[in-house]
C-alpha cells in the first residue's frame, strides 16, 4: 500500500508529471464541453429542412425519446453499465490507493456513499421548488431537465387541436343537426322525459341565454391565445433559474475527470462520461424540439447542461496541481462516484417503466455497457501504464 500511496503521491505533485497531464486535464473537460454540446443542438438541424407542423408529425408518429422506445431504453441503460465501471473500476481504486493505509475507518467507502447521499439531498431539496408529481415527469427521470421545463410553462408535448372559431362551429353544428335551434321540440321533451310546455319553456330559455356574438368572440381570442402560447412557448427566467440548479450537481460528476493521475485515465473516464452526456444531449435536445421550443432557448438548456461536468473537471484539475492533501483529493473523487451512481440508479435506471421483458432488456444493456467499459479498461491496463 505504501508503494501505491508513493506513486500517487508521485503522480499528482512531481513537476515532471504534473507538466505531461496538465494539457490532458484542460482539453478533456474542453472537449467535453464542445461534443455535448454539439450533439444537444444536432436535432435543430432539423429545421433546415423541416417546417413546425411536419416536425411534430414526424415525433408523433415516430417518438424517439419516448418511455416505448427499446432503442432509446437500450441505449440510455447501457450508458448507466459504463458509469457503473468507471466508479468500481477506477474511481474506487483510486480513493483507496489516496487514503493513507493506517486510517481506522474505511475512507473510500464513506467518500462515495456522502457523495450519493448528498446528490440525493440537493436534488430533492431543488425539486421540492421546482418538482412536479405528473406521470409523464415521474415515468422520464432521465430527460427531468425537459419535464420540468414542460410541467413549469404548462406546456403539452403533444399539441391539442386548435380552436373553431364562432363561423366554423356554427357550419359544424349546422352540417351535423346539433344546433339547438334545429333541434326538434318533441326530441327535447322525449330525451329529458318533460311535459311540452315545460320541454318548450327550457328551450325558450336556453336559446335566450345563449353568448352572444361577442362573448362567442372573446372566448374565441382567449382560446386562440393559449393555444399559441401551447404552440410557440418562452422560457421565463424562473425556468432558466431552475435548470441550473437542476444541473448543479453535474459538477460533481467532472471532479474525477480531473482527478485522475494518468492520460490514459483521463480519457477513459472522459469516453464513459462523454457517452452518457452526448446521449441525455440528443435526447433533451429532441423533446425541446418537438415542444417547439426557440432555437436560443435549446441552445441556453443545452449551454448549462454541457459546461457543468466541464466545470468541475477544471476544479479537480486546479486540485490535483495545487498539492493538496490527498484525502481531500479522495474525498473529491469520491463525491464525484457518488453522484455519478445517483445519476445511474436514481435518473438512467429508474426513467422508464418496467415491463416483464423490456425491463430484462433493460437489464442486459447495462451489463454489455458495462463489459465493453470493462474490455476497455483491460486492454489499457494490459497495453500501457494505467
């Protein structure tokens, strides 16, 4: 243990060292930046060529993202398999060889799980403001960013039909007989079992008591302006307030990816990082798409979800090169795996619904996630110093 302590300790503060990793721990986090941000406004491309109308069809009819999709589930679950290696493979081996041999209580352990329990914490705390209890909200934890935005404007991922104005109903009601003043007298007293004079007194009355023009008019304009407010909505900056705080904690998830005392480290954790976020960009990306969201405020979401982990790997980089004491260093390390095994069990894992089979499948796309991290890790370890 003392050998292992020597080459970290090796490894994080000698000159040498620090000078080959330092361009390796910027333009990691840099990266990370610039590919998950991309990938959150490729779905935009879209309305090059596409117009609103054809966009929603065209997600109606074929819903990527949605909690039915087996490609999308597969995809999302297998992303939860490599953040389960990174932390047991790396992370966690990582934390031990930093905290000293002679300490009595087991360090890396009590690192990662205060790093679940206080992700879980602040989550909860942001979404007892900013939550919602909606199924669809519940049912999609992994694109929570896109319900929580949707649940806070009101606004339907599936477009109602817009209003008839007072001209059309009255065509309508005409061409089907439902206007009451075609309504035949003996209909009326059969279907509510009255008398004549007391069916003909109840129709007098509700033919007088109809809106007028007018009032037909107003409802119609009011109708109309919450519609469009359903089909072009705006980000307030409540909304934008609440998806930074929603995304806070993603700066714990990049402490590792500056952490890491190797290159080849560092680029291993940033593929298994970098896999997950491209996937939650894409998918966020299309569901504000699909809600007709503007371009700038896609962009914006996408902004804020793309630099947080870059944030933090720039922390941890600053740590790792400002020797600072290597139990506060674990200790970042094993913040960082605790929030990242929150995002895997209590976002990735728990977004969708279970059902018999696809939950096995489900199942199965985080174990392969979780070999192909495991095969990649091996051939590092086998083929260069890591």
């Amino acid at each position: 243990m003392e050998n292992t302590v020597s080459d970290f300790i090796y490894l994080f503060h000698e000159e040498t060292a620090r000078n080959a990793l330092q361009t390796v721990r910027w333009v990691a986090p840099l990266s990370l930046f610039i590919l998950t941000f991309i990938a959150g406004l490729i779905p935009l491309t879209l309305r090059l060529k596409f117009d609103e109308a054809s966009i929603r069809k065209m997600f109606e009819k074929s819903p990527i993202t949605s909690e039915n999709s087996v490609i999308h589930q597969c995809l999302i679950c297998g992303c939860g398999g490599t953040l389960i290696a990174t932390v047991f493979l790396c992370l966690l081996p990582a934390m031990r060889s930093l905290v000293l041999s002679n300490d009595v209580y087991p360090g890396a352990e009590i690192c990662v799980s205060s790093g679940i329990l206080f992700t879980y914490l602040f989550q909860e705390l942001v979404f007892v403001r900013f939550g919602n209890t909606d199924e669809d909200y519940i049912d999609q934890w992994h694109i929570y960013l896109v319900q929580f935005i949707r649940c806070e404007l009101d606004v339907c991922k599936k477009l109602p039909e817009p209003p008839k104005s007072p001209s059309v109903e009255d065509m309508e009601a005409e061409d089907h007989g439902d206007n009451i003043e075609m309504d035949q007298l003996g209909n009326l007293q059969e279907a509510l079992g009255l008398a004549a004079e007391e069916a003909e007194e109840l129709r007098d009355f509700v033919l007088a008591n109809q809106p007028g023009p007018a009032l037909r008019r107003t409802a119609y304009l009011r109708a109309q302006k919450d519609f469009l407010k359903l089909k072009n909505p705006k980000m307030d900056k409540i909304v934008y307030f609440g998806v930074t705080l929603l995304c806070l904690h993603s700066i714990l998830d990049g402490f590792c990816l500056g952490l890491q005392p190797t290159d080849n480290q560092t680029w291993y954790v940033f593929g298994n990082i970098a896999s997950h976020r491209v996937i939650i960009a894409i998918s966020t990306g299309i569901e504000l798409l699909a809600s007709n969201f503007k371009s700038k405020s896609i962009a914006y979401v996408m902004l804020i979800f793309s630099v947080m982990p870059s944030i933090g790997s720039m922390f941890g980089s600053l740590a790792a090169t400002s020797r600072a004491d290597l139990r506060n260093l674990a200790f970042m390390i094993g913040m960082s795996g605790g929030s990242l095994l929150y995002v895997t069990f209590f976002e990735l894992f728990r977004g969708f619904k279970k059902q018999s089979v696809i939950g096995v499948g489900q199942c199965l796309s985080a174990f392969c996630g979780y070999l192909i991290s495991l095969s990649f890790y091996m051939w590092l370890k086998r083929n260069f110093f890591f």
